[in-house]
C-alpha cells in the first residue's frame, strides 16, 4: 500500500510538470510567430476604443526625436492599411457600400475593386486609427488589416538635415540614419552610450529610447528664417549657418539651404537634401589669414623661438592696424573685413600649415555624428550598396571615416567643410580643449535620462592652449570697440574676368572687378561669403558661421551677413543658460494628440483619398530592396503574389522593378545577398 502510495504520489507532479511543459512550448511558438510575423494582415475585427486611444508607438516600436529643452521633432504614430481577399467575402456590395461611407470615397471604385480579376484587393492605404477602427468594428469577413508605423516631423523643415527622415521604418538621413539602431531597439553600437550607463534592454537591442538633441527648436527656427530672408535679398545660391559652443562641440542650431521637409521628402530635389554645412567645400579665402597666423604661432612655440612676434606665448602681441574701410582686398578677388586685415600680415610654409590645418581639424570630415546625404546623388532607395555607407553595423553609431583632403601643392587654395571651419575657429579660441562637433545630448526612457559623454577618440583635434591664448588676444584688438564680440568676414569674388592687381597693405576699400562674366546684378558681383564669430570676448560661450554661396554683395558697402551673428549670438547665449526638466507622461500625451490632429490635417490638405483611387491600375510594385527576406515578405503579403526567393540576406535585386502596375502579374522573384 505506501508503495502504491508513493507511485500515485510521484505521477501527479509528472502530470503537471507536463503541463507546464506544453504551456512553455506553446507560449514559445506564439512568441516565435510573434517575431517573425509581425506586422502581416490580419483579420480586421473590432477593438473598440482602446486601440484607438494608442495611437502613439511605445515599447519596443520607433521612439521620438527631441530638442535639448524636450520638444518633439519627430513623433511616431500607429497608421492602419486595409485589403480585403474578394473570394472571401459574403456580400462585396455589402462591404463596398460600408467601407466608402466612413472613407468618404466613391463606392464605385471600391466594389470595381473587389469584383476584378486578383484574390486581393485594397480598401484603404494608412489610414487614421479613427477610420481603421471604424472599419475593425464592422467585423467584415474577408477584409483585413496591416498595421503600420508612420513617422511625424513636427516642424515640417525645421531642422530637416539634422533630423532626417525615414522610408520604410529605416532611416536615410540625418539623426535617424545615424542613430537608427537606439531609435528603433535594434542595439548600441556607440560606446560612449555604454559610458551614459543605458539600460541593458537598449544596449542589447530587445527595447528602444528616445533621442535628446543638443539643437534649441526656437533658435533654430529663428536663425532658418534670418538665412532665408538673406538668401533671398542677395539672391544666393544656397546658404549655411551654424551655431556652436566652443567648449563641447554642441551643435546648438544648424540651417542649411535650400531645405526640405522630412515629411515629404521624395517631392524634394537631392540638392534640397544635401545638408552643405557637412558637404560643401569651401574655398576658404582671405579667411585663411586668420588660421596662417595660429599657424605662425604655433611654429614659433614649438620651435621655442621668442621676441616680438604676433601673438607670441609670453610676449604682448604688438597693435594690430585695423582698417576700418568696409572691405579690403588682400589678393584679386579676395577682400576681409577689417577685423581680418591685420590676420593677413602673417604667412607660413605651405606644408607647416598643412599639418597645422589637419592637426586642429580644419581639414578633417566625418568627424560630426550625421551622415553625409547618402542618396542625395541618386533616387532614394534602401539598396544594399548605399546602406552601408556609414561603414558601420546596421548604419549606426560606428566611428564616421576621417577623410582629409590634401593640399596637392604649395601653391593650392585652403578648403574645408563649413562645419569642419567652425569647429576649427572653435579650437582656436576655447583655450585648447579637444572639442568634437556632435548633435546628440542625451538618451531618454521613460522617466530615465542618460547624458552622453562627448566624443573623444575620433581625432584629437585641439591647439596648444598658448596659441588659444594668443589669437583671443589678437582677436580682442580687432574687434569693434564695445561690441563685446569678435566678427570677422571675407568674400571670394567668382569668375573674375580681368583680374586687378591685389592692393597693398596699406590700401583699403577696394573697387570691386568691373566684369563677373555677366553675373553681376546692380553693380554687386556674384561673392562667396564667409563669416565667423565669437562672444564673449574673454571667455567665448558660442560660435557662429554663415556661408553664403553667390550671392551678389558690394564690396563696398556694409555687410548684410553681419546682423545675422549681431543677432543671433546674444540669443543663443541666453538660451544655453534654460534648464528645463522632461515632461511628465501626462504632458507628452497631451502634445502628441496635438501632433496627431496636425499631421492628419496637413494629410487632408496635400494628399488624394486612401482608397484606390485610379481603381485595379493603381496597384504598384513597392521597393524592398535593402530589406531583409522576412521584411520583404511582410510587405509583398497583401499583393497576393507567389514569392521566389533566391539567396539569403538582404534584397539586392527585384522583379517586377519598383513602380511597375501589377495588372495580370502574378510571380515575384527576389534575390538576396548578404551584406559583409
């Protein structure tokens, strides 16, 4: 009896240790299905209200893109598409009338639709949450739903080069290239977020986080606008303008135009998207005085020289002669404001000033956390061959390539990036700390902010802090008395078509070139304008440049670019001293509902209704090329076409191309690849 007693005490436990086995393996393939068919069609029922209310993506879905005082520049939302498999339906008219009444559409282009040809039909294309949802509650059998992700820029172009913008959930540009990895939980791959101590869910990649920016939204909007209406009154080309702290290399606003909008960004031309302060190569001028004289400097000390020499660590630097005429010519072509003209006076060796230049940055690019426009060039895809670009895992967070662009000869002109002269400008007046140019502030989850550490590491850029110490001081005996800043410009006249001879040191207000090959407007030729500044004078708390690409400017009059800086560094003085605390969770949604009716408004406004409007030829074959084969196929599914895939890895190629009408086509091929 006890053993029989011990054999039906033993069976129970092994009964409901089965059990819970089964319970694990069952909840294991729900998991596994979960991962790997996220995202496809499924039957549109009812959810009431409570899935509209969560509209916003939370979890482990795309997080949101802030400015340094925790405004929204870019918002993800839950958009719904719906498709419905006709040989499936009960009552087709039943479902064409019910569908074009809450999509206020024509009922005949729906029930066209679902008696044509294919097993598949559209009903809608990312729709609001409000009509999916009304759609879901009708309970149709037959008609089906694909949920869907659908970013949000806020500021339309405000800060578009910076922030980006997205094609099929992947980032191309900008912070959500860039970054693309943390915003959507795909891993960290940057150690200095390893350094911020962010949670093990974001470095490992099974959760994401939101993105602090160091960019202030309001002076960003200011100085975009400033920059447009200067574009526009001297009829430039394109222009630039960048504020920054010298210490840290915080970007604090950056415009480049012209610009575009995040939203819309396929309506836009590559040369809108091109961000010029990390891609255009300047020519840098009469400027280049200024960075030949730290040069000398720089040689001097090194060398352990003394005397009375400009600038000279230990020596007071003698009276720089200011001229005080608007503009003065120092070669053909070539004039500097007067803050500049006692800067020209100084010149080194060609090859000592090369390696002058690449030591404190001036001629360093990719040092910034931003890609260069990667499709800028050619049509916006996600192909395989442009999406390693960056030369880093999944596009994100690698060290960016440091490419130095040498000087062939002695004789050759200076050039860097606006970005990469600004930053060199700061290195020579932040007492020489190494400084590195960057955009991201801080990593947000929740309630928990995590303050990532500048770059170091990627160069060394940085002066000898003597020669810092000497060119403010220069910088302090050319500066407009009173002021309490340091400006100083130059302008490279283009197409010179009789050069003049260049004026001697002591001439000043130079006569422009009498021919610019035609492009003289008014008496103004066509100029390259470069301006750079500083405030405060003793200690600098932010640094400026504006570029403006010909323009037309007189060279004889006071410049218009001046006021900009005037302006705009106060500004960013008062604005680097607001210390803000993140929303709560309440707040937050609270805006974003605001987002939300905005975005759908701004949708109204510019785009055709979500059904099929130009009825069975309407359907397009989508791109998926740089996707992944399980990707691809959750985005092929609802087309009701048989798939071949080829390979494995990432979409190389694709037939039918992208764009093609699927009318009467009812095979995809797909070749995959796998990306080194």
């Amino acid at each position: 009896m006890k053993k029989r007693g011990l054999e039906g005490k033993d069976r129970r436990p092994a009964m409901v240790g089965g059990f819970f086995l089964l319970l694990a393996v069952v909840f294991t393939v729900v998991a596994i299905k979960s991962q790997f068919f996220s995202g496809s069609g499924q039957q549109a029922q009812g959810d009431g209200q409570k899935e509209e209310q969560a509209s916003t993506v939370t979890g482990g879905g795309r997080r949101n893109i802030y400015d340094r005082n925790f405004m929204e520049l870019a918002v993800s939302f839950q958009r719904s598409s719906l498709y419905a498999r006709p040989l499936e339906l009960n009552n087709p008219e039943e479902v064409a009338q019910k569908v074009a009444k809450i999509l206020g559409v024509d009922e005949k282009n729906i029930l066209s639709s679902l008696k044509g040809e294919r097993s598949f039909a559209w009903l809608g294309r990312d729709l609001s949450r409000e009509k999916a949802v009304k759609i879901a509650d009708l309970n149709l059998k037959g008609v089906y739903r694909i949920n869907q992700v659908q970013r949000f820029y806020p500021g339309n172009q405000l800060g578009g080069h910076v922030i980006g913008f997205l094609k099929d959930e992947q980032g191309l540009a900008g912070v959500e290239f860039y970054y693309d990895s943390v915003l959507r939980g795909g891993g960290v791959y940057d150690p200095r977020l390893a350094a911020a101590g962010v949670s093990r869910k974001i470095a490992e990649g099974s959760d994401s986080a939101s993105l602090i920016l160091t960019l202030d939204i309001h002076l960003q909007n200011i100085l975009e606008q400033k920059l447009k209406g200067l574009v526009g009154s001297t009829g430039a080309k394109a222009g630039v303008a960048v504020l920054m702290v010298p210490d840290t290399g915080e970007i604090i606003a950056l415009a480049s135009l012209p610009d575009y909008d995040p939203n819309r960004y396929w309506e836009f031309s590559s040369e809108a998207r091109k961000d010029r302060a990390i891609e255009d190569i300047l020519d840098l001028g009469a400027m280049d005085g200024l960075f030949q004289t730290a040069a000398v400097m720089d040689n001097r000390i090194a060398h352990g020289k003394s005397g009375a020499s400009p600038g000279e660590a230990g020596a007071e630097p003698e009276a720089v002669q200011v001229q005080r005429a608007a503009w003065n010519m120092v070669q053909d072509g070539r004039y500097i404001s007067p803050e500049g003209w006692g800067f020209e006076q100084n010149v080194v060796g060609r090859d000592d000033f090369n390696i002058f230049a690449e030591r404190i940055g001036l001629t360093a690019k990719g040092e910034v956390d931003l890609p260069e426009t990667l499709f800028a060039s050619k049509d916006v895809s996600v192909g395989p061959e442009n999406k390693m670009t960056a030369g880093n895992k999944g596009g994100n967070f690698a060290e960016p390539a440091k490419t130095m662009m040498v000087h062939a000869d002695k004789d050759s002109v200076s050039t860097a990036t606006p970005l990469a002269l600004l930053s060199a400008f700061c290195r020579l007046i932040n007492g020489g700390q190494v400084m590195t140019p960057h955009v991201l502030r801080a990593v947000w989850q929740d309630q928990q902010v995590w303050d990532v550490p500048v770059r170091q590491g990627i160069g060394e850029f940085a002066v000898r802090p003597e020669v810092s110490a000497a060119m403010r001081s220069e910088m302090k005996k050319a500066a407009v008395p009173g002021r309490g800043n340091f400006i100083v410009e130059s302008l490279l006249q283009k197409n010179l078509a009789q050069p003049s001879k260049a004026k001697t040191a002591g001439e000043s207000g130079a006569q422009p070139a009498t021919e610019s090959n035609g492009k003289e407007a008014a008496g103004q030729p066509v100029m390259e304008s470069i301006l750079l500044g500083m405030a405060p004078l003793e200690h600098p708390e932010i640094a400026m440049i504006v570029v403006l690409e010909d323009a037309h400017l007189d060279p004889l009059a006071k410049s218009p670019v001046r006021d900009i800086a005037e302006e705009m560094m106060p500004q960013a003085r008062i604005a680097l001293q607001n210390k803000v605390k993140p929303p709560t969770a309440k707040e937050l949604a609270v805006r974003e509902i605001g987002y939300y009716k905005k975005m759908e408004m701004i949708q109204a406004k510019t785009t055709q209704p979500a059904a099929l409007s130009q009825g069975v030829q309407g359907f397009v074959m989508p791109d998926v090329r740089g996707l992944s084969g399980r990707k691809a196929m959750q985005t092929l599914q609802p087309y009701g076409l048989r798939l071949q895939l080829n390979g494995s890895g990432q979409v190389v190629s694709q037939y039918p191309l992208a764009g093609t009408t699927l009318r009467g086509v009812e095979q995809c091929v797909l070749h995959l690849k796998t990306m080194q």
